[in-house]
C-alpha cells in the first residue's frame, strides 16, 4: 500500500494554456513519468519553444504514457529521443502505427520546408534545418510497447496505469495513473458522443486528480454539418469552381470520406469528382481497415469508400491538379494549414474567387486557418503574401473533440469529487467557459495553470 501522504510533483511543460504540445511531467517518490509528448503549433512565439530543450535531463524520464497519436500530443518523441530518452513509450496498438505515420510525415515536411527555404533564401537561419528527420523517427519506434484497453500495468511499486477507450481518433484513450488507491486522470482528448466513426467514449469512476482538455469548453458544435457541407459543395460545383480542405489525416479525413461516400451515394451532392491528396490519409484508411474493433466501419465499408475518393501521390501530380480549372473537391493535409500538401493549392486557390476554402476542425491561435476565419485579407506562404480572394467557409460540427455539453457529461459518472482539477488543452476563452460550468454544473472549483509552471499535489 501507498504511504499516507504521497507526493506528487507535475511540470506543465505543453498544453497549459494553449492547445497544443502536450506534456505533463510526474515526478513521484523521484521517478518520472511523462504523459504525452507532443509538438507547438500555432503561434510563433508557441512554435519556437519546439527548439528549446525540456528543463530536464531527458535520460532522466523513466516512462513516456501516450493518449493518442496526434502531432501535438506525439510530435516531440524524436527530439525526446536525440535528447537522450532511453525509456519505455506506451501505448495502444493503433496509436503506435498512427504515430508512426504522423512522425515520418511530419519529419519529411520538415525535411522538405528546410530544403525549400534554402533554396529559396526565405529563412533567417543559415542554413535552415529540419527539427528532427527520418532517422530520428526511426530512432524513436523500437521504445515503443503496446498496451490493451482496460488492463492495469505496473511502472514502480504502487504506481500502475491503463488506458480507457476515448473515442476522437483510433487508438485514442483517456490514461487512469494509479498510486496507491489514488487515480490520476489524464482526458487525453475526448471525443463525440454520436461520432459517425468512433464508438462513445468510456468515462472514467474515480478521479482524485483530473486533468481534463477544453478546447470546446466555451461552445456547443452545431448539428447540422450534413446540410451545411451539401450546400457549400452544390454552390462551389454551380460555380465550377475548387472547393479546398485542409484536414487532418487521421479521423478527419475518413470522418469527411465518410460522409462525401454517403452524401454522393444518395446523390445529395453533385457528381464532381473528390481528390485526396495525403499520402497518410491512406495509410491511415489502412489503420483502420485492421483495427475494426476500434471504430463502427465494417472492412467491406472502407474498402467502398476508398474507391470513390482519387489519390495523389507525387508532388507534380499536386502541382498539377492545383493549376487545374475544373470543378474538384480536394483533401489536404495539414488541417490547421501549417504544413503539407494544402499550401500548394492555396497558392493557386486563394486569388481565385470561385474558390472555396472549407475549415473543419479546430484552428489554434497563430495558425493560417485561424487567420482565414478571422478574416485575413493576405496569407503569408512560404516567404510570399497571397491575397484571399477565395470564400472562406467553417463548419464546426465535424470537430473530433467534445463539446462543452459532452465534456460536462464525460464527467458525470465519477464518483468522487476530485481533490485537484486542471484545466488543460485550450484556449482562454474555452478554459474560463469550462471553469464556470464545471462550477454550476456539480459545484467544483477547476485550475487553470499556465506554461511551465510546477505543481505539488499530496495524495
């Protein structure tokens, strides 16, 4: 049994704040643990914190717990490594290959912007460099180690941990840290409760330290996306115009594959023809096509949805299809239009009127998307202003993240009111909005911490 009194001392080293680059640092009875890894986007200032070394030996981290495979909460493992990380990383057996896929991805981006910049001599660093590569990616999978669903696993004496399914993505799990007879809860991101693709999230029972995500604390997500998503496309195909979608490659993507296959299948959109062009979007499709148990697709449904979508594969064949005049639905990476494939056709697609840029998942602050919903004139790409001519157009209720509504219910089956609430993985205005109905639905007090700060909790 634990002692009395544990202490337990946690370091916001992401994700406090802001919603991205999420890290948590335990230290208990000296031993670290740290739960997700993740990368800053968004904001400059966020971005270049990526550069600087964590406040800690990186040997000294016995352990790294992951919630899912997303960039911002996967994307610093390399650097973690190259640090000197010589520990163990768990996680799910699909979080293991989608990080796999996100990181090699994201390292040749990285790879390929460094390449572009010193060619083209728009970047301050002489010369530029990648922040990790494939090698480093490479480096970084032989410490992973797979883990089921709903099974305790030992990491020191009195201290064990498993993950719960979480919905949002495949492989995602909201992570119960146990020491003693005390739980620490990590949300991780939570997802739908009606997802078109994922199972409803568990929730968790007990809870003497919740950690919990508010990047929609503030807001309801709007049920109507179908109708939304019909019209904008009946509009833009009237036009014979583009219609562009930055997405992410996992669960966005299939969410919107999902949906075009059903929506042209009952020929509620016009016949146009729908490119993907993520080389990981069909990696992922093939997460999903051997992981059935993780989400509500049948093999034989995949496989029929694939067909209707076109891949693009190289780099000239994106460069063609952007220059293209012909009425076209194109899926992107990357979801924020920080990165990847999308800009190219933003080149092409923001001048153009009869272009439509589709948003639909969450734009962290600093990031193009961000700056188009709010009504940017111009887009800085790759060194060059744009002009945004192109009709902007959001539709929020594709998110893959609970809504307040459903993050207040994630919590409704606990037991116990927590000793300690942190609100994480949000914004000001979605962290304030969740504090106050945290606080009017059950009557808690939540804390929000900010970046980098260091908190001591007795267990």
């Amino acid at each position: 049994m634990a002692s009395a009194q544990t202490s337990v001392t946690i370091q916001f080293l992401g994700a406090a704040g802001t919603v991205t680059g999420s890290k948590f640092l335990l230290t208990i009875s000296g031993r670290k643990i740290l739960i997700d890894c993740g990368l800053f986007q968004g904001l400059k200032e966020l971005r270049l914190k990526n550069w600087d070394k964590l406040p800690m030996d990186a040997s000294s981290i016995e352990f790294v717990l992951l919630t899912h495979g997303h960039l911002d909460h996967v994307g610093y493992l390399p650097l973690l490594v190259k640090e000197g990380f010589a520990g163990k990383i768990f996680s799910t057996e699909p979080t293991q290959e989608i990080a796999k896929i996100i990181l090699e991805d994201s390292a040749r981006i990285q790879e390929e912007d460094a390449r572009q910049a010193n060619e083209e001599g728009y970047s301050k660093h002489k010369p530029a460099v990648p922040l990790y590569d494939l090698k480093n990616v490479q480096d970084t999978m032989p410490h992973f180690n797979t883990k089921p669903l709903n099974e305790w696993n030992d990491l020191f004496e009195n201290v064990k941990f498993r993950f719960r399914y979480n919905g949002h993505i495949l492989g995602a799990t909201f992570i119960e840290l146990k020491i003693g007879e005390k739980v620490i809860v990590f949300s991780g991101d939570i997802g739908r409760e009606q997802d078109p693709l994922m199972l409803t999230p568990e929730k968790p029972e007990q809870a003497d330290v919740l950690f919990i995500e508010s990047t929609y604390g503030n807001r309801l997500h709007k049920k109507n996306a179908e109708e939304e998503l019909t019209r904008i496309i009946k509009n833009a195909a009237q036009a014979k115009g583009t219609i562009i979608i930055p997405s992410f490659a996992v669960e966005r993507t299939q969410l919107l594959m999902y949906i075009l296959w059903q929506l042209r299948k009952n020929n509620s959109i016009p016949d146009i023809p729908i490119y993907l062009d993520s080389p990981m979007g069909k990696n992922v499709t093939d997460v999903f096509l051997h992981n059935l148990k993780w989400h509500k697709l049948t093999a034989e449904d995949c496989r029929e949805m694939f067909t209707y979508f076109i891949s693009i594969q190289s780099v000239e064949e994106t460069f063609k299809l952007a220059k293209s005049q012909q009425a076209k639905i194109v899926i992107a990476g990357s979801g924020m239009a920080s990165g990847g494939r999308v800009l190219t056709y933003f080149k092409y697609g923001l001048g153009d009127p009869n272009t439509t840029i589709m948003l639909v998942g969450y734009q962290a602050e600093g990031t193009r998307g961000r700056s188009l919903l709010e009504g940017a004139e111009k887009i800085k790409l790759q060194g060059k202003y744009y002009t945004v001519k192109a009709s902007i157009e959001n539709i929020n209720g594709l998110s893959a993240h609970a809504d307040q509504d459903e993050l207040i219910k994630w919590m409704s089956s606990l037991k116990n009111k927590p000793e300690y609430i942190f609100l994480i993985h949000g914004e000001k205005e979605g962290l304030d909005g969740l504090k106050d109905k945290i606080k009017e639905v059950y009557g808690w007090d939540s804390n929000i911490p900010e970046l980098f700060q260091t908190a001591e909790i007795i267990l």
